[in-house]
C-alpha cells in the first residue's frame, strides 16, 4: 500500500506520478476510500463513501493511461464533492435530514466535469443543514455531526462546506469541490489550514447542485495549493445550458512563474484586522511584509461605499424562502437538527417584494463602481485575513465563542459574494489552540488567474500549506 502522505502531495506531483505509472489510480483510490472510512467520522466529515463508483472510475484510468490515453492532470486523481451536489445513484443529502434518501439519476455539471478530465470521485462530503439558509448558530447544523478541524478536533471545521475542509485537511482526499453564497468555500479552507478559491459568479455551472440563492451561489475548488486550485478551475469552468448564469468564460491555467512579468499591485483594506484576534492581526502583518518581497503593497484602502451586507441578507432571505417554501409550509422543517435552523425558515417567507428588488438593484452600480475602484487603482487584488479568529469550539454558539474580535473595517466578505467577485483564502499561520489563521486575496471580476498567482507566489515563500496536522 503507497503512504499516507501521497494523499497530501500536490496535484502536479501527483499527477507526474500517475502520468509516468510510479502511482496506480487504484492504490491511490482504496488509499483515499480506507481513510474515508477509518477517519472521517472522527471528523465528520464524510456522508457517503462512492466505494463501487470510485474503484470503478479508478480501474478504467488505470487503463487509459497505460493505453497511452492520459487526459490531464486530474486523471486518476481522487476527489471529494460537498453533499449538496448531486453524483448519479447516491444520497445527494444537502446536509439535512429531509433528504437523507434524496437522490438524483444525473450527475451534477462540476461533476460530470471532473469524470471528463478522468477525476475519481471518492466521497460525498459533509455539508451543514442547506448551507446553512436557515440561520445556524452553532457546529451542530448537520445530521452527520458537528464538521471538526483535524488542526484541533474539538473546534469546528467551518461552514458551509465543512467536510471538504476537513477531509482536504486531514489528506483523506487531495482537493474537493464545496460551494459559497457567502463564506461557505473561505471560511472552512481559513480554519482548516487549506487553500479555496471562491470563482467569479458564473464561472463555474451549478446544475445539479443545491440552490441557496440562485443569483450568489458559486462552486469551487478546496486543495493543498493555489497552483492546484487553477488545475481544477480550468476542469469545471465554462459555460452550460443546464445553468443560464453560466457565462462562456472557460479558464486556462497557466503555472506561475518564479518571476512574475510585472510587479504586482496588492491593496490592503482599511482596519479590517483592528477587529481581529491579535494573532490573527500578527500573522496578517507578517503576510503583508511577505506580499510586499514581490508586489508593490498600499495600505489604508477603503471600497466603494454600498449598503454590501444589508443587500447580500436580503437576497438570500428572499431567494431561501422561495426556494424552501415547501419545506417550511410542510412542517418538515422541524426536522433539521439546529434548534434555530427549525424556525429559521420562517421570517424569509414574509420578505417585502419592493425590499428584494431594492437590494437587486443595488448590484449594478455597486458591480460598476467596483470594476472602477480596480481599474483606476490598477490593484491586481485586495489582501484581507479571511477570518478575524481561529475556528470555534464545537460546542458553544459562535456568538459565545470569542469576545476579544468584535470585527470591524470594510465589508468586504459581503461585498465580494454580493458582487461574484473571485477569491482566494491561503493558510499563513497559527493561532490559539494551534489553529490555523489565513490569509485572502480577492480580485477583479474574472480574474481568477491574477489572484491564484499571487497566492502562488506568496506559497513560494511560506510553507504553511506544507503543514500537516498531528493524528492524520
């Protein structure tokens, strides 16, 4: 059996390996699928193991490569996918116990992607209840348990994509695919000590896929790098009938060099880690001094002024209400497991028309003077900490959990998810409790490829994404 620690390589090592036949998609899959099994319940991070479907998918790259049919760099390589996408014949389960049985006869776009590049799907990952529409509070919000970091098991892995977080943590898996209307791919990658990029919206097709809020939901990748983060963007990215947000914006990924052509320009956002934990705040600094050994920094940066978070609530209120009347007006609700998740669908059902369309009408001037703010400043990105604290221990509300991080500074977490903006979260250090702290770079509408270079970059620098946590 090859070791536990192949599973933590990156996708280009990996892939080398299986290209030149030294790894056989087979023994990396049953690698993947027994510690799946073996430890991601100590995690909670695991809904299905696709055992059949995955030795199956293994076994024909096995024979295309040795065939001579190698189709790119995910081929043979294994993967995990959040529960609210939908793989053809297993519990696409959205996290809630309503759907438990819930399954679908096709593949979801992202997926049918991945099988298309030669990708195995190895595991439906946990997510929390919905995504987390109905308001949760507290680690709990998923029948499968509350989702743990592998960096310290008895704090939270982060929502809503909680189980690839972990599971790409604890190298049960090499990348997986989660999913972000506002948080849900940053906030577990920041702490789980990972890498996840948020794509611009519509980069990326959402069909068969859970919707939370058809006009802010996004899929993307969670990995060990930035570099493999580009790797399977280009997989997933590009237009689809089945999805009429998609827009016809294929990605190509290309490696980043040593030496970038230009000095790049980093905005860094005013106040915003005054409100954050001071070792948070400290290895922010620490980032930014990094930043600047390759890209000219500006400090004190303030976005264009908008209404981000109060128009970004609205929406998915609006939006989650529609989406989940039916089960709201059943009664079934009751059955999720967060106490506030049971009553949480309610107040959306009684959302003003005239407020909704207020906040939808906010989204253009605001989206235009956006791409202003980047053009005039010439900022390739904006460096921000993805979290202002560590994780949160798993059995207290979040609001209970910290009270020295009051936040504070621009909203730029709303604003990007409000506006579709790419981002990119990168580890960059530790916190209490030896957590992870981390470290975002969000860019310009459709420039994913400048925002996964300078998180390349500042991996060249750092070995943070090199950690491994202990026990795993």
């Amino acid at each position: 059996m090859i070791p536990a620690e192949t599973l933590y390589l990156p996708l280009a090592e990996l892939a080398a390996q299986v290209r030149t036949r030294r790894l056989d998609p087979v023994d990396l899959a049953e690698l993947a699928l027994q510690r799946l099994e073996a430890l991601g319940p100590r995690l909670g991070a695991v809904v299905t193991v696709t055992r059949e479907r995955a030795l199956a998918e293994a076994r024909a790259a096995r024979a295309e490569i040795a065939a001579g049919r190698y189709r790119g760099p995910l081929h043979g390589i294994p993967y995990g996918a959040k529960d609210l996408i939908a793989a053809a014949g297993y519990p696409t389960t959205w996290g809630a116990q309503p759907y438990r049985e819930q399954r679908f006869a096709e593949d979801a776009t992202v997926v049918a992607r991945l099988k298309a590049a030669g990708a195995v799907l190895v595991a439906k990952l946990a997510s929390v209840e919905l995504a987390g529409g109905m308001g949760y509070e507290q680690a709990n919000a998923s029948f499968t348990g509350p989702g743990r970091t592998p960096w310290n098991p008895e704090f939270w892995s982060g929502g809503s994509s909680s189980g690839p977080g972990a599971a790409v943590a604890a190298g049960l898996v090499p990348f997986a695919i989660g999913s972000e209307t506002w948080g849900s791919i940053v906030t577990p990658a920041a702490f789980c000590g990972i890498t996840g990029l948020r794509p611009t919206y519509g980069r990326v097709s959402r069909a068969g896929a859970m919707a939370l809020s058809w006009t802010m939901d996004k899929i993307g990748p969670m990995c060990r790098t930035a570099e493999d983060a580009g790797v399977i963007l280009q997989a997933i990215a590009g237009p689809d009938p089945r999805d009429d947000a998609s827009a016809d914006r294929p990605y190509r990924h290309t490696a980043t060099p040593a030496r970038p052509a230009r000095r790049p320009r980093i905005g860094v956002l005013k106040g915003l880690a005054e409100g954050s934990q001071p070792e948070v705040r400290r290895n922010f600094e620490a980032s930014v001094q990094r930043l600047s050994e390759f890209a000219e920094v500006t400090r004190d940066v303030t976005l264009p002024q908008f209404p981000y978070g109060a128009a970004a609530s609205m929406i998915i209120d609006a939006e989650a209400a529609s989406i989940f009347e039916e089960l709201v007006e059943s009664g079934r609700v009751h059955e999720l497991t967060a106490p506030e998740d049971r009553i949480g669908g309610y107040p959306g059902q009684v959302v003003f028309a005239k407020d909704y369309l207020r906040a939808l009408r906010i989204r253009t001037p605001a989206a235009e003077a956006m791409d202003r703010f980047f053009a005039e400043t010439g900022f390739d990105a904006v460096a921000h900490p993805t979290r202002g604290t560590v994780s949160y221990p798993v059995g207290k509300k979040f609001s209970e959990a910290y009270t020295d991080a009051p936040g504070g500074g621009e909203p730029i977490s709303a604003a990007s998810n409000l506006l579709g903006l790419p981002g990119i979260a990168i580890p960059n250090g530790f916190g209490r409790d030896n957590l992870p702290t981390s470290l975002s770079l969000t860019g310009r509408a459709w420039d994913e490829a400048k925002v996964i270079a300078l998180a390349a970059q500042y991996q060249r620098r750092t070995d943070w994404h090199t950690r491994r946590p202990n026990g795993f």
